[in-house]
C-alpha cells in the first residue's frame, strides 16, 4: 500500500474553499494528480493559474452536478488517466432563498438539495468504483458539511443566524440547512455500508470561513482549508466519529 494519496478528486473547486483544497492538496501530497472540477472551467481564473504552476500534477474538469450526463462524462474524463481515486471530496454546494421557510417555495428548497444532497449522492456513486480500487491504507470518501445542518447545535446557529443576517425569530437559511442535515444522513448511511468494505465515509464542517457564501465568516478559508486536508489524511477507519469539524473535533449531529 502507497503511504500518501496519490489521485485526488476535488469536486467543486472553482473559488473559496474548494480552491484552496486544491492549492492545499498539492503542497501536502506533492506526488499526488489533483482532478479539479468546475462548473464553468473557463471562467474559473483562480483555478486557471493554479494548474499554469502545476500544469503535470492538475487536471481541470468540467461537471454540473445537477446533471446526471454530466456527471459521467466527468467519470469519463477521469478515467482517461487513472481507475483509482485515494481520496474524493465533494465540496459542491449552494445556499439559495434567503428567507424563512415559508416564504422559500418548492422550487428553492429543491435548488438547495439538488447541488448539496443530489448531486453529492450521484458524485459518490460513479466515483465509489474508484475509491474501492484504491490501494491506499487511509483512502476516504469526504462530503463537506456544515453544523448548520446539525439539530443539535440548533440554538447556537440560530443565535448566529439573527446575528448575521439581522433577523429575529426566523431562520433565513432553513433550506440551505434542511439539504445538509440531509447530507449529514447521506454521509451516515453510506458509511454504514461501506466502511465495512473498507471505505469509509466522512462529513468535515468546514467551519465559518469568510467566503462569498458566507462573508460574516471568522476564520480565512486558508485556515479551513488546511484543516479540512490534515483531518483527510489523518483520518482512518478505525475512528469511529463520523462528522468532524476542520480542527478534527467531533461535531454532533
């Protein structure tokens, strides 16, 4: 068995904390071929410059994760260079309808779970076969969560929303929070199955890093980034938490 990843795929890897999983990735495991996905490659200038310095360990790829065609045509393209993938991350996501539950409808509730529940369900299955091939001691499947998603943690993210968004008594991101308590259960179930067969299943809350997401953030999404990595490749099977914060803390769910 290899003693550090050698293929990584990063899903959703255009600008903040995906970027910054690649640029991290690459200092961290400097024999390892990073596959970078985007939406829209072209006009992910960030990630552009990054594969000009790295132009023989980086691959950027396109894929729409609401796209099932799209999603295998990624598949295809990946499997052009390797059959094996030590780590996959999926940090694909969106926060869509600021505003109450109520007032969001059924169509932004779905733009919320299509990015970060369907498209990381899809992502995992055609990139599972991968993993498994893997003869990688500590190779991972890792969807990056939130502990917004968290029912336990519900007060203080509450207290943080009204903060945040100068709301009082109304919670402006319950979508966005309903599609990663949902992912928190995808990551669960999936690790249920499949850590036995010696792949195991991780959910990293990233923290609150500044982003265009989030810009009351209080840490840099250098920070998180970092943190996400090491938790990664420190991270095996025998631990038996499941859902990790990017400093390694357990985080309920």
């Amino acid at each position: 068995m290899t003693s550090s990843p050698s293929t990584v795929l990063i899903i959703g890897a255009s600008r903040g904390i995906g970027l910054q999983l690649v640029e991290k990735s690459l200092a961290k495991h400097p024999n390892a071929v990073i596959y970078a996905t985007a939406r829209k490659p072209a006009t992910a200038i960030d990630l552009q410059k990054l594969h000009k310095v790295h132009p023989n360990r980086m691959h950027i790829l396109q894929v729409d994760v609401t796209d099932a065609s799209s999603i295998k045509q990624l598949k295809e393209a990946v499997s052009q260079t390797t059959s094996t993938l030590d780590q996959v991350i999926y940090n694909a996501g969106v926060l869509k309808g600021l505003a109450p539950l109520t007032a969001v409808g059924l169509d932004g509730l779905k733009e919320n779970l299509m990015v970060n529940l369907f498209g990381a369900y899809a992502c995992a299955m055609e990139f599972l076969p991968f993993v498994e091939r893997s003869t990688y001691a500590k190779k991972v499947l890792t969807f990056i969560g939130s502990s917004f998603g968290s029912i336990t943690t519900y007060k203080e993210n509450f207290d943080m929303h009204n903060m945040v968004f100068g709301t009082s008594g109304v919670n402006v991101t319950a979508a966005y929070d309903i599609s990663k308590t949902a992912v928190e259960r995808l990551a669960f179930e999936l690790d249920l199955e499949l850590r036995s067969k010696g792949v195991p299943v991780l959910l990293i809350h990233p923290g609150l890093p500044k982003t265009d997401m989030n810009p009351m953030g209080n840490i840099t999404v250098d920070d998180s980034a970092a943190g996400v990595i090491n938790v990664i490749g420190d991270y095996t099977a025998d631990r038996e938490e499941r859902f990790l914060d990017y400093e390694g803390k357990a985080v309920p769910l």
